[in-house]
C-alpha cells in the first residue's frame, strides 16, 4: 500500500491568499495548514518568499 501525497501546485498569489486566511482564521499556522492539506515546511518557504521584497 502506498502513502504517497499527491502534490498541488499553487501559484504567488494562491500562497498569499492562504497565508492571509491563516491570519484571520487565528490559528497556529502548523495547526490551520495541517487542517487545510498544506505541508508547513512549504508555507514558511512561501512566506518569507513573500515578505522579502522582489528584486
């Protein structure tokens, strides 16, 4: 049996959006991403891409 996830490619501003809903749902990222199907790991990658200005 296998337990392999299956991987959703998200865009910038579909990461942006689910950063904001994590803000506002006020809960611990670990726990609103574990409840939304996203890895952690990616969502703090994904923030500090976000939160460091583009060049």
């Amino acid at each position: 049996m296998s337990t392999s996830r299956q991987y959703i490619r998200r865009s910038r501003a579909q990461w942006e959006e689910l950063i904001v809903l994590q803000l506002s749902f006020r809960l611990s990222a670990p726990k609103f991403f574990e409840k939304a199907g996203v890895s952690y790991q990616s969502f703090m990658s994904w923030r500090k891409k976000i939160s460091t200005p583009e060049i």
